[in-house]
C-alpha cells in the first residue's frame, strides 16, 4: 500500500501500530479528534515507519513552537514532494510557507488555507526557500496581476493551479462553455507568452462562506 487516508480516534499508538507495517507508504492524510500529535511525534513517526512519505497536508495554527515542529518534521523527511497547508487562522499576520526548508519539496497547495495573498504576500513567497524551488503550486491571490507576478519571480514554476479574487466567472459567468468566453483567461493569453497553456478548471472550489469558484491551470513553458 503507498496511499492512506487514516482518521484516529483513540490514540497516537493505534496509528503507530498501523503505520509500522507501511514501510512503501508515500500519500498519508490523518485526521484526528481531540488528539495531539505535535511535530516532534510526527518526526519520530517518519524517521521510524515512513521513509518514502511524499505527500503530507499539515493544519497548522499561529504558534511559534508549532512552526519549530514542523520545521523538524521537514528536517526528517528526504523524501517529501509535496506539502499542503491547511485551516490557517485568519488571527496570523503571516502566510505560510514563511521561511521552511527541505531540499526535496516541489509542490505546495496553499488554496486550503482559505486566505488569498496579496501583492506583498506573493513576493515574500517567491523569495522563500520552498518557493524558489516549487515547481507546481496551489494558491488563491488577491487579483490577477499577482499570477503574473509570481510567473516571472519564481523561476523553477512549471505549472500553476490559481484562485484570483477578481475573477468575475464566480460572479456573473458560470455557464462559460469555453476559454474564448472567458475573460480571466482572455487577459492571462494576452500578458502572458504563447508557450502558456491556460484553462479553466471543471472542478468548483467553495471557500468558508460556500462562494463558488473555479481555479485556473497554467502550463509555463
């Protein structure tokens, strides 16, 4: 088995107990009630039963000595490809991924922290050391020139999943049978080279207030 979705209830020695006997698992998604799994416990758990773990969401809040742990979680996993934030509070001045480290991740999905970045957030994401390095990315931004804008900083981008604010699809144009009709991708095509592949995702996106969007794909060339 490489793949796992995982939900515990009683506690963190019933998923040790499963976990030990997964050395192949590369996909883990865990969801806990009113158990605490800090990121020291999860290092032990990755260096002991999870070498291949490639994928790891993390939930994570504004407290610093969590921001440590996963920090050390990340230190003990050479394998990881992919790392998703999720359920940030909206109390943080800050957006993730802030200044975490690990040589092996290319792909981040921030869309789940249900917060779009603005202009000054974006930059500081391309600067970061997990953003100078991502080659696939998830985000919601504050408006369209931002896609542009991290397009042309981050330079190992190859494809990009994005949520813009001022999208007027969510708004007006939900029955957009194709890219010529839709005025997002219209200015994209035009800002952006031909070698661009652009289009819109089928899929519907719903944020904390359940307002429908769709994500737009860039293929950078």
């Amino acid at each position: 088995m490489i793949k796992l979705k995982l939900s515990v209830y009683e506690s963190p020695l019933t998923m040790r107990n499963l976990l030990q006997n997964m050395p192949n698992l590369r996909y883990l998604t865990v969801e806990t009630d009113d158990i605490n799994v800090n990121g020291h416990q999860w290092k032990q758990i990755i260096i002991e039963y999870l070498p291949k773990l490639t994928v790891a969401p993390y939930h994570g809040d504004n407290d610093l000595d969590s921001q440590s742990q996963l920090q050390a979680l990340l230190d003990r996993a050479p394998c990881l490809y992919s790392l998703r934030f999720a359920s940030w509070p909206s109390s943080s001045t800050q957006m993730p991924p802030f200044e975490y480290s690990n040589k092996s991740v290319r792909r981040l999905h921030l869309q789940d922290v249900d917060r779009c970045y603005d202009s000054q957030q974006c930059a500081k994401l391309s600067r970061s050391p997990l953003g100078i390095q991502c080659e696939v990315l998830s985000i919601t931004v504050d408006n369209r020139k931002n896609v542009i804008d991290l397009i042309n900083t981050m330079t190992n981008l190859r494809a990009l999943n994005v949520v813009c604010r001022d999208d007027t699809w969510k708004e007006d144009d939900n029955n957009q049978s194709s890219s010529t009709e839709d005025e997002l991708i219209e200015w994209l095509q035009h800002c952006l080279p031909s070698t661009c592949t652009i289009t819109r995702n089928d899929d519907n996106i719903y944020n904390s207030r359940f307002i429908r969007s769709r994500s737009v794909r860039l293929w950078i060339r």
